[in-house]
C-alpha cells in the first residue's frame, strides 16, 4: 500500500499495541494513508531499536511532521468526587502527546467512541471521536481532512521558522567570522604602519 502512495508528510503515531486495539489503530491509519500522512515511529510498531523506548520516542517525535493520537480505552477509572466511572487512555499516550506539545510539533487525536482523553488533550487540540464505522467516517471526512490540512500546514510553517532561524545564526556566524578576520587585517596593518613609521 504504502508504496503506491506519494506521502506529503510523517506522522508520529501514539497508539496502544495491544491486540485488542489494533482493529481500530489500522482503521485510522489507512485514514492517513489516504490523506498521504505515513504513519511513522511508534515504538514496538514501527520503529525498534536497542535504545532506551523513551529516547526513541523524543527523536521519531522530533522527526515528524506532526504527532497523531489514536485513543483507546486502557483503563477502567472512576471519579472520586461525582462517581463517574469511564474508560481512560495509557500513561504512555500521555507522555507522548506531552512530549509532542513540548517540541511544538501540532497534534491531531483520534478517539475510540467511549474512551475518556482526560484534560489535557482537549486543552491543546480538537479531537475526533470515530466508532470504526464506515457511516460515522464518512459523516466527519470533511472535519478530518481540515484537521489533517490545518496540522500539515501549521508543521510547514514551523519548518519554515526553523529554517530561517537557522539562515540567522549561520548569517550571525558568517558575519562575525567575517568581522574578526577584518580586525585581524586592520590590526596586521596598523602594525605593519606602526614598525614601518618606527623604522624610519
């Protein structure tokens, strides 16, 4: 599949391995292929290495384009307070998406009808409640692919301020290299002048 299509972008994907999940993992990740979004770098799915998981993950996140959130539930929790109970995502996809907020990469989450995100998510992201159906993807395709487009082009944007960034320190850097060898060509002058008034 993957081979046919011409990928416009990378996106780290934050997902649970288990079994149980992978219906719904697949079903969202054929969505990005669809959108020409390669599905990249999730330890123990995409990417394996020696390395510690957790430094695996810092660098795939750096690398990507942006961050996709695939939420399933995980856990059974229930709230002290009011007595609520839901199903809640993994730790780990936390610390993904807090670690995906903290390089400013732009996340977009796909939730399993019924799993509770938490706090955080929705303070940083809009995100879209799937129930694996054919119908219910049909009915949010529009809002999907303005979240997918809003994602590319905000990844864009920050590439091309990195880029720049860049262009600055290296103009910096050029400029003062350029700047001391001067000072060095004026002092060798000026000592030149010197010796040779001296001299006289």
């Amino acid at each position: 599949m993957e081979n046919n299509i011409k990928y416009i972008a990378k996106a780290f994907i934050s997902c649970s391995l288990r079994r149980e999940d992978e219906k719904f993992v697949d079903f969202v990740s054929n969505i990005l292929h669809y959108h020409q979004i390669l599905p990249f770098g999730t330890v123990g799915l995409h990417d394996a290495s020696t390395d510690n998981p957790v430094t695996l993950m810092k660098d795939n996140i750096e690398k990507s384009d942006f961050v996709v959130v695939i939420a399933t539930p995980r856990y059974f929790s229930r709230d002290n307070n009011n007595g609520k109970s839901s199903n809640t995502i993994s730790e780990m996809i936390h610390t993904e998406t807090g670690m995906a907020f903290a390089n400013s990469k732009p996340v977009v989450v796909f939730v399993q009808e019924g799993t509770n995100v938490g706090t955080f998510i929705p303070s940083i992201t809009q995100y879209i409640s799937l129930d694996g159906t054919q119908r219910n993807l049909d009915s949010q395709l529009n809002l999907i692919r303005s979240l997918l487009n809003n994602a590319y082009q905000k990844a864009e944007e920050i590439k091309r301020q990195n880029s720049w960034r860049d262009l600055g320190r290296i103009a910096i850097g050029a400029l003062a290299i350029y700047g001391g060898l001067k000072f060095f060509e004026y002092d060798g002058y000026y000592e030149s002048e010197y010796h040779g008034e001296q001299s006289e």
